[in-house]
C-alpha cells in the first residue's frame, strides 16, 4: 500500500505530501490525511492543491477536531479516543489524541489508547504521575506544544512546562504553555524563571 510523508524541504504554505516513506518523518496512509496531519494550519491550501482528485473545499483541519473517548470502547484495556463527529453530552473533550489517552487511559497498561495514535508515541505512560512530553514538530512553530509519552528521536521532560521552555523557547505565540492543564497567566522564558503556586482548586 502506497505510504505518504511531508516534504519539510519544501516551505510550509507550499508544501505537500509525497508517496513513499522516509525515516524520521511521520507516515500516512492518504494523501489527505498527511495533508491534514502534517499541514493543519496551512492557508494556501497547496497540499491538498497537489492531489490527484483535489477537494474544492480543503477538509476540516486535525486541529478544529476534540478528542473524546470512544463511546464504543466497552472494554477498557482496548479501549482508544476518537475524533469523528461532535462531543457526546458528558464527555470530556480533548485537543489532541494523546491528551485523551492521557486522561481517559491513563492506567491502560495495554497501550491500546496509544498504540492507536496515527504517530504512536514509542512509550506510553503507565500512570498520570509518570507522563513525560515530547515536543510535536509535526505542527507549525508557532502552533505547537507538547504531547504526553516518548518518542523516538525526540527529546524527552518530565513535564509539559520543561517541555515548552526546552522546545520552543522562541515561540511568540504561547500555544504550547496556553495547552496545559492549568496554563500559567504568562509563559516563563527559561527553566529557572519557572515558578510554582498552590493549586486552590483541588480538596486540601
């Protein structure tokens, strides 16, 4: 089955997709979803310009999609997070895949949540307390932030904050800090600026 990767030679806004494989990059299984997963902020539209049979209208981006468990995962040691259609009543929504997993198979000790992620981490987290984060360099610079586990060829912190300063430490936007849980009312600029307050919100 022919395998598409992003061409990061190429400038972002006139980037695509090509057939094939190439290590250290993501694979798809589609043109489109390579498109939407490599290029999610991309207004020139040029990635999905470059299909085959293009779309009059570029497809809803990974990035405007919540995440949420799967309502048909029954058996919580296979169970996985979705992003098709809106969010059922009562259900937590999440921003990324791995957030998901994070939140909702934070015990899983399958992997499954994980395992199902288009770009699975090489190491899922076993426990909420043992998450470490990798900077997500398949999004744009300025729009990135960092996703819950390990993987291969990526740096590694034991929190998002680490994360977000060691990864983007030039990032203007704050879209890495702004995706934590309890994002902080201004982003830190190195690790020793890092500073702590009591958490009010949560039982004594």
């Amino acid at each position: 089955d022919i395998k598409y990767y992003p061409d990061y030679d190429t400038d972002y806004e006139d980037a695509t997709c090509l057939p094939g494989k190439m290590n250290g990059r993501p694979s798809f299984d589609s043109m489109a979803e390579c498109c939407i997963g490599a290029y999610p902020a991309q207004t020139s539209g040029a990635c999905f310009a470059g299909m085959d049979s293009p779309p009059t209208v570029a497809p809803t981006t990974e990035a405007d999609k919540k995440w949420f468990k799967d309502p048909e995962s029954n058996d919580f040691t296979t169970g996985t997070c979705i992003n098709d259609g809106p969010v059922p009543s009562g259900y937590v929504a999440y921003g990324t895949n791995a957030e998901c997993c994070a939140g909702e198979y934070s015990t899983q000790i399958t992997g499954a949540c994980f395992a199902g992620m288009a770009n699975a981490p090489s190491a899922a987290p076993s426990s909420v307390d043992d998450i470490k984060y990798y900077p997500d360099y398949d999004t744009d610079y300025e729009d990135a932030t960092c996703l819950p586990g390990t993987m291969d060829g990526r740096p590694s912190f034991s929190s998002m904050a680490a994360c977000c300063i060691g990864s983007y430490p030039d990032q203007t936007s704050g879209a890495c800090f702004a995706g934590m849980a309890n994002a902080p009312s201004a982003a830190p600029s190195a690790l020793s600026d890092i500073k702590y307050y009591p958490d009010y919100d949560t039982d004594y």
